[in-house]
C-alpha cells in the first residue's frame, strides 16, 4: 500500500535523480543530484549535491565559499514539509535553496555565464543569473512533496 507522500518521493526521485541542474543559493553553480532519500515520519527529504565544475561558475556567495573548499564541492541538502517541486525545479520551500532541472535553463544558463566578462564581480554574475531565471519563467508552480493527509 502506497501513501500520497511516498508516492511524490518517488515522482520527485523518478524526475530528478542523478541528472544535471542548476543550483541557486546566494549563488549559483551548476550541480548532479544524487542520492535523494525522504524520512516520511519527520516529513523531511533529503539529497546530495556535487558540483560540475563549469567555466563562469559558481557566481555570488558560493564563489566565495568555493575559494576555501576543494573542487568539486559536495554537500547535503535538506528540505522539510514545506519544501516543493514542479516537472523542472526543486525548492526548499521556505527561503534557502532552488534547483532548476529543465534542460533548456540549464543549458541557457550554461550560455549566459561563458558570455558574462571575466571581471565581472561574482555577485553581479549572480544578479545575472537570477535575471536570466525570471525572464525565462524558471519558476513554476510546485507541488508540495508532504501535503495534507
């Protein structure tokens, strides 16, 4: 017997397991998902983030954060009961991270970085970024993974 949240972990683990995306957190980079596992009981999911090292990347706070950390960086993420997705992003749900998966942002954000000056200041990289994401409608309208019951 399935009950509605496992059955939105396992949507959200069939959409988003091991592929590609960009993810935005006072910064940007481009990153794999892996690893997406979910604590039914504490309404809690879970995941792990590598990053795919790309020239003009990352941009804003995770540029800094990368100057003291080893490349590729991998860490943890965690979302709980207010955290949602759509068929392309992921989000928290309460400030904090969103990852977009649809290959046509990606690949354009992929685009907008190698264009962007060298010189340019990673936090204006960022504005760039998350410029480039409203202008293409990247966020959608999501579901929430731990709905009402």
């Amino acid at each position: 017997m399935s009950f509605p949240n496992e059955t939105k972990v396992e949507q959200l683990r069939r959409l988003f397991e091991g592929r590609e995306a960009i993810y935005v957190e006072k910064g940007a980079l481009r990153v794999k998902v892996t690893d997406i596992s979910a604590d039914l009981a504490q309404r809690c999911i879970s995941a792990e983030v590598e990053e795919i090292p790309t020239t003009g990347f990352p941009v804003g706070s995770l540029y800094e954060f990368s100057m003291r950390e080893p490349s590729p960086m991998h860490w943890s993420i965690m979302g709980g009961y207010l955290t949602g997705f759509s068929d392309h992003t992921w989000h928290m749900g309460y400030g904090g991270w969103s990852i977009f998966f649809a290959p046509t942002i990606v690949e354009g954000i992929l685009s907008l970085a190698v264009r962007l000056p060298d010189n340019l200041d990673p936090f204006q990289r960022y504005n760039e970024v998350l410029d480039y994401l409203k202008k293409h409608e990247a966020y959608q309208p999501t579901q929430r993974v731990f709905g009402e019951e």
